[in-house]
C-alpha cells in the first residue's frame, strides 16, 4: 500500500507540474512592472530608508509593502529577463499545487482524490496567478494550516518555531496579507473554546432545583430531574455520534494559542516599522477598496469555479452523511462570507477549504467502501492507469495552453509601449507633469516615466501619504483620478490642482473623446491603443 502511494506521488507531482505550466500565464500584470522598479531601487540603495516614494512625481510618504517580494523578482529579471519572470510564476504555482496536495493527501489519506481535486483548485486559482507577493504567501498560508495541525498532534517545539518564522516572513514578503495569519488560528481556538462546554445548563437546572428544594416545590424537583437527565443522555449521544458537526477538544490548543500571542511580534520584525499593524485598517477605511474591480463584491455566475466548488460542498454536506469539523465548518462559512465580500478572497477559499472538501469527499467514499483507496490506487499506478491519468492532463494542459502559445510578456493594447518610447524621446520626464490612469501606471514607471497614479493604490490614499498621521492632511489622488477619467467632476479643475502639463489616455476613452473637443488641449502623439495631449497654459 505504501509503496503504490509513493509510486503515485510521483504520478501526482508530474501532473501538477504540466498542469501549472498550462495554467501560468506568459502576460504580466500592471502590479508587476512597479515590482519590478520597486525592487531595483532597493538593490541600488538599500533598507534604511522606505518611507519615501521615488517614482511618482508626487512629493509623498510611501510604504514599501512587500518589499523583500520585490527584490526577490528585480534580481530573477536582471539575470534571467521576463523568460525569468514567467518561469518563477510556473515555480510558485507548482509549489502551490504540491503544498495542497500533500497536505490534503495528510488530512484525508486518499492521494486520488486529492489530486483530482487540487487540479480542479488550481484551475479555479488561475485568475489569481501572476508575478505577484500573492502567490508566495499562498503558499505560505497553505503551510501555516500544514504546521498547525501538526502542532496540535504532539505541540513540538519545531512546528511552533516554524509558525513564527511564517508571519515574519509575509510581514516582509507582503504585509497587506499580515493580519490574515492569525484569522487562520482562530477556528481552532473557537472549537476549543466550544469544547469546554463552560455554559453547562445542567448546572443552572440544578441551581433552579434546589430553590424548588427551599420552596418544597416537589413535583418542579422532579421536572428539572427530568430534565437533567434527559439532556446528559442526549449530550453523550451527540458526543459518540454527531450528526454532522463534530466538536474536538484538543488539549494541545492551549500551548498553539501561545503561539499566536508570540506571533503577534513578528509584525516588527520588518524594515517599515509598525506597518503590519495598520496597513489593512487604513486600505479597508479608504475608498480604493471600493473602487478596484478585484475588491469588488462577487457575483456568482461570474465565477463557476466558486460556484462549483460551492455546490460540491453543500451538496456533501446536505444529501451524504458525512461529518465536518467545527473548526471546517468555520473555515467554510468564514471564507465564503468573504469571497462573496471581496472576489479575491475565492483564492484564500481554494487554499484553505479544498483541502477540507478532499477530507469530506474522501470519508464519504470510505464509509461505502473500506478498500477503495486501495483499489484506486491500483488502478491509477499500473502502466495503463498512469498513462491515462498523465494523458488526460496533458490534453487539458495543451487546451490551457494554446493562448499562452502567442503571447506576450506585455500586452501593447493595455500598457503604452510605444507611447513610453516617444515620451522618452521627444519631451523631458524630469519636467512634465504627466496625468495618466490607474492601470497602466506601473508600465509608465517601468519605463523611468514619473506619474499621476500607478497600480500602488495605497501611495495614492489620504490615509497613506499623510505626513502628519492624519489623513485630512493627506491628498486623495486615488479618487481625484478615478472622478476625472469617469467624468463625475471636471477635469479642468482637477488639472490646474496639479498643474498637469501633459495626458496619456486610452484612444477611446470617456475623457480622450472630452479632450480631442477641447481647444486648451494639443493632441502631440496618437497610435493604436494611446492618445497624448499636451495642455496649452
């Protein structure tokens, strides 16, 4: 039986590594660009000073969020290029996909299964995978899970050393994310904390006995008897054999909450200071959240990944008799809840919840046959099943693949190319004052071009580059932006408030039709995709 699981691990690890380089996409995001400059500036002057932005022509506070992320990426571009940058997303992903496997092939000791399903995860995560600090702390919340459970088996030393090293290592990687390491211990110190069953109503049933005792109330007596009796007898029930929810009581959870309270320092250990602490309070106060399209509140038949997902949960839960942890069970609600909040958090519902589903799905074929791991994996480890099994992924993989086939690293429709190059060649950026919009932003500063705004939404926040701590004393460029490009104020006035000297738009544009009508404004370059004006004083 080992042996054939260990034969199909190897299976397993050929099939996610195919399956991730179908599903790794060759184009780079907007964030990636900025990384890429973010982490060049840190290579040529050091940690001693992040608090202040060099790329936007701006005089603001800034604070770098994932700035070890970002010198990580600049050093694989320098030697390797973009073929770098693309191969790192394939490691990443593989990585990712290896980590959710083993570990639900832990939680449920069905190796099948898990693969099925974390290939079906990975495939629901696609949107999510890019060269961004994401998908290195996808990876590292996947372990965190790993490292708890394993704490609370034998609550060894080393796994709580490693659950320290983990926080430290997204407060650098990508601080923004910092805060949700600690949400991932709390559905275990919940079930614990339920486990201890303090609200015990049998007590307060014999408290109300025994002042019936004093009123010689004797047939009341023998009804909270009754009753006391009754419930004992119904809570052992539910113990030995809950209906659906099952309720452990680790004793280990103790020494894991001493964890999480030492974990709670890690935040410091970190070059921008106390960032960890207040960087998701001041996002979640601001309006960038409200705006940004991936912040957005999810609608369900734009994801049928999730929707699926969804179904195959309910679905398991509702009509089969399995059972789920109530610390699953938290997990479940909690990421659902907010996935439907915020559409990214469907990447945090994948990680987390596929291998608690895989646990679920692989008891449900147990309990109606006791030797069907077995029988699986005899199926899938002789010669015909592994050659099926690895063909059928590469015939998926290459249907994944075909539009990687002819892309590019950037797209000339959505980022300014060529226009880059003629600003670059015809007017001096040092001088300009260049307005531009939110989602190419980061392209104009890989190209050395300072700007308005650039896909760091958190520089552009009154919350975040106040130099007083106040953030009535911080300038709102975010939404200054975000109000001139959809036309809900005008764009005259938000120009001469930043003296803008030049715009860069999308050709087609709300704004762009506005400027080609209005005689203050030049058109000085055209091409495509971009449209660049020049503002007469």
């Amino acid at each position: 039986m080992e042996l054939m699981k260990k034969k199909y691990h190897i299976i397993a690890i050929v099939c996610i590594f195919l399956f991730a380089m179908a599903l790794s996409p060759k184009e780079l995001q907007n964030d990636t660009f900025y990384t890429i400059k973010i982490g060049e500036y840190i290579s040529q002057n050091g940690i001693s000073n992040l608090t202040e932005d060099p790329f936007s022509w701006h005089d603001l506070s800034y604070t770098f969020p994932h700035w070890l992320y970002d010198f990580f990426i600049y050093n694989i571009y320098n030697v390797f290029g973009m073929d770098g940058l693309y191969l790192s997303t394939i490691f990443f992903t593989v990585i990712l996909g290896l980590l959710i496997y083993f570990v639900s092939s832990k939680k449920s000791n069905n190796p099948v299964i898990s693969l099925i399903l974390t290939l079906l995860g990975l495939y629901v995560l696609q949107p999510y995978l890019a060269v961004r600090a994401q998908l290195v702390t996808f990876c590292l919340f996947v372990l965190t899970i790993y490292f708890i459970e394993k704490f609370l088996e034998k609550a060894r030393i080393r796994d709580g050393i490693a659950l320290l090293i983990i926080p430290t290592l997204i407060a650098n990687l990508h601080l923004a994310v910092w805060p949700f390491y600690f949400v991932l211990f709390l559905p275990y110190i919940a079930e614990y904390i339920i486990a201890q069953d303090k609200i015990n109503f049998n007590l307060i049933l014999k408290f109300y006995m025994f002042i019936n005792r004093k009123l010689d109330r004797t047939n009341k007596v023998k009804e909270l008897e009754e009753k006391i009796k009754e419930n004992s007898i119904k809570k052992e029930k539910i113990k030995k054999s809950p209906y659906k929810v099952i309720v452990e009581n680790n004793k280990n959870v103790k020494y894991l909450i001493i964890v999480f309270l030492l974990a709670i320092f890690t935040g410091l250990l970190t070059p921008t200071g106390t960032t960890p602490y207040t960087y998701l309070i001041k996002t979640y106060i601001g309006n960038t959240t409200k705006v940004i399209n991936e912040h957005g509140s999810l609608t369900l038949i734009d994801a049928p990944g999730f929707l699926f997902s969804l179904i195959m949960f309910f679905g398991l839960l509702i009509f089969t008799d399995t059972k789920i942890k109530l610390r699953e069970f938290f997990f479940f609600a909690g990421l659902t809840y907010l996935a439907l909040k915020s559409r990214r958090q469907i990447s945090m519902f994948v990680i987390i919840c596929y291998p608690i589903l895989i646990r679920i799905a692989s008891e449900l074929f147990k309990k109606h046959d006791s030797k069907y791991e077995e029988k699986l994996l005899k199926i899938f480890t002789n010669y015909f099943g592994a050659v099926i099994s690895m063909g059928l992924v590469i015939i998926i993989g290459l249907f994944l693949f075909r539009p990687q086939v002819n892309a590019k690293y950037v797209n000339e429709q959505l980022y300014p190319v060529h226009a880059s190059k003629w600003i670059k060649d015809n007017l001096d950026v040092n001088e300009i004052r260049l307005f531009n919009e939110y989602s190419y932003g980061s392209y104009l500063l890989y190209e050395d071009i300072p700007v308005m705004i650039d896909s760091r939404a958190d520089l552009y926040a009154p919350e975040f580059n106040t130099k007083t701590g106040k953030p009535e004393d911080g300038v709102d460029i975010f939404m200054d932006v975000q109000n001139v490009v959809t036309l809900s104020t005008g764009y005259e006035k938000v120009f001469e408030k930043y003296d803008i000297t030049h715009v860069i738009l999308y050709r087609n544009s709300k704004l762009a039709v506005s400027l080609r009508k209005d005689s203050k404004y030049e058109r000085i370059y055209y091409d495509d995709s971009f449209i660049i004006f020049e503002r007469k004083k």
